[in-house]
C-alpha cells in the first residue's frame, strides 16, 4: 500500500491554519521541527489544559487529500494546511489505518499512526457548518471522524510535497483508530 505527499505544513504560532512548505523537517520523539505542537508532552491547548504531563500522541496530524474533494461537494472549499495538518496525502485510506501503522515517507521519516483527529468548534469558525462534514454517524448510529489522524515520529527527516508513503502495518490483531 503506497500513497504520496501533496503538502506539508507547519506554523511556528497557535493558528487554526498553517502554511504550506517547500519541505518540513520530522524530528524523531517531537514532531514537526518549527511547528507548534512539536514536543515530548502535549502541545494542543485543549490537551495541556486537562494535563500537561500527557505523552505528545499528536505530534504528527495528516489528512488525506480526498476528504476536500468530498467537502467541496457539499459547498466547502478547503486547501492543504487550512485544517491544521503537517501532511497531506493521496491514495491512502488513512482513517482505516490501525493504531501502530508504521508510515515511511520519503526516504528516511517514520510516523507511527497512534488515533484519529478529534476535531473541535475551531472548525466552525474556520468554516460555518464544517465540523458537522467531519463528524458524523455512519448508519449504525457510530461516531466517524474523518479530520485525519495522528502519529508521533518514530524516525526523523525531511518531507517534501511529492514523497511517497509506504505503509507498514502492525503484527498481530489490529486495533482501530480512535482519538488521541
């Protein structure tokens, strides 16, 4: 299973947004190197508010690329970085991915996947009525998010739009993604 970068992003500051990059640089333990929310111990707000001494499960957030074409349909337009990710890609179904996938992306960078995204009112301020596309319920009445997922760098180097992403899954019984 392969797929490819279409962006990276990063923002120094606590912004909803981030701008996209030429390349970012994945630095093993931390993060995104320039980023925010790079760090040993969260760095998203809502997460140091409840406890500042938490592991940084989020250091690493990618969406894939298909999600904007499916939020166009219904009226949105959203680029690459808007929704705060580091990564963008294409040909991945990165929300059926199971927790401890392994992404190699480019020629050295490793993102362990560790839950999804879970999205907040910030959408709705980004977008009137976006959070709503990117939480739902699937027939069964369960909750789908679709904002992405997360990982931590399990080996760092440079990421540029173009890369591929080859992906490792984990041995043994799978467990799905919830959120980190």
């Amino acid at each position: 299973m392969t797929g490819v970068v279409t962006a990276v992003s990063r923002n120094e500051v606590y912004s909803f947004t981030k701008p996209n990059r030429e390349s970012i640089t994945l630095l093993a333990g931390l993060g995104v190197d320039g980023d925010v929310h790079a760090g040993v111990m969260v760095k998203h707000r809502s997460r140091v508010a409840q406890d500042p001494t938490q592991p940084n499960l989020r250091q690493v957030h990618l969406i894939h690329e298909e999600l904007f074409g499916e939020l166009a349909e219904a009226g949105f337009r959203v680029a690459p970085g808007e929704l705060g990710e580091n990564v963008t890609t294409r040909g991945l179904d990165l929300l059926a991915l199971p927790v401890g996938t392994l992404l190699r992306i480019g020629a050295e960078a490793v993102v362990e996947v560790t839950g999804l995204r879970n999205p907040c009112l910030q959408i709705d301020h980004f977008q009137d009525g976006l959070l709503k596309r990117v939480v739902g319920r699937d027939e069964a009445g369960r909750l789908v998010r679709k904002a992405g997922i997360m990982g931590v760098v399990a080996a760092g180097g440079v990421v540029h739009p173009g890369d591929t992403i080859e992906v490792e899954l984990p041995d043994g019984p799978h467990r799905p993604l919830d959120r980190v």
